[in-house]
C-alpha cells in the first residue's frame, strides 16, 4: 500500500511539473482607430502559429513557458512582436494600420511611422477609458521595427 501511495505523490507531483511548463496567454487586438481586429494571425518564433483572434479581437492560447516573444500579423496592419511579461495576466494589444507614402523619401516615411508608434501607450489608454481595455497600461515590452535602416 506503500508502494502504491509513493508512486501516486510521485505521478501526481510528474504531472503537475508538466503542465506548468506551458502558459496561458489571454487578450484583445485592435487598430490605431479603435476597431477590433478578428482574424489576427499569432505566433510564436516567428514560424509556429499558435491562434487566431476572434470576430470582437481576443485570442486565448497556450504557449510554452519558455517563450517570451509573440508576434501578432495581419493584412493592411504593421506587424507587431512583444516581448511578455510574467506577472501580466492580460495582453492587449495595438496595432498600427499600414499607409503608404507615396513621394516620400524612405527616411521621411519611417519617421513618420515612429512618430505614430510613440503615440501608442496614449491610444491603449484611451481604450481603457472608452471600455475596450481592461487595463489601463500595456503589461508587456515592444520595441519600435524599422523597415528602413540607414546605412550611416
């Protein structure tokens, strides 16, 4: 009866180690303006793709414990790629619609893009206040991707 207790805890404690080894990462994704964004691809290593989002934006999955970096694509949208925090229980999201920028210089259009970009945090705040957040400040590491980088 010993015996069978001891492997029991053993199993039990086996299991319970594996399953933490995945995490669980729930949110929402919206444009620049406010609008939901359904169909969101998610992945992850920037190869596997691990969801969608839904009609109203929010994704729900499961990734492994061991990585931190999720990338979210869309047709029309910039991609984005955060890097996760563990204390977040909640990942919203920003995207910025793509524009183009005819009979501009490549410079001139990327300081465009980072002007908008900075302008991030103050539209995920204005999210929370209009209800479409549940938190008021992202809870997560993103860094601006140039398209164009200079040579000097």
């Amino acid at each position: 009866m010993k015996k069978f207790l001891i492997l029991f805890i053993v199993f039990s404690v086996s299991a319970s180690s594996l399953y933490s080894q995945h995490k669980t990462v729930k949110g929402r994704v919206i444009t620049d303006q406010l609008e939901t964004m359904p169909g969101v691809l998610i992945r992850i290593n920037d190869t596997v793709e691990v969801g969608t989002t839904n009609l109203d934006g929010f994704f729900h999955i499961e990734i492994p414990a061991s990585v931190k970096k999720i990338s979210f694509r869309y047709v029309g949208v910039d991609p984005t790629s955060i890097e996760v925090s563990e204390e977040c229980d909640k990942t919203e999201v920003v995207m910025m619609l793509t524009g183009t920028d005819d009979f501009k210089t490549l410079k001139r259009a990327e300081r465009k893009r980072k002007k908008r970009y900075k302008k991030l945090p103050e539209i995920h705040r204005k999210a929370f206040l209009n209800g479409i957040f549940e938190t008021a400040k992202a809870c997560f590491n993103r860094e601006f991707e140039p398209y164009y980088l200079d040579g000097n």
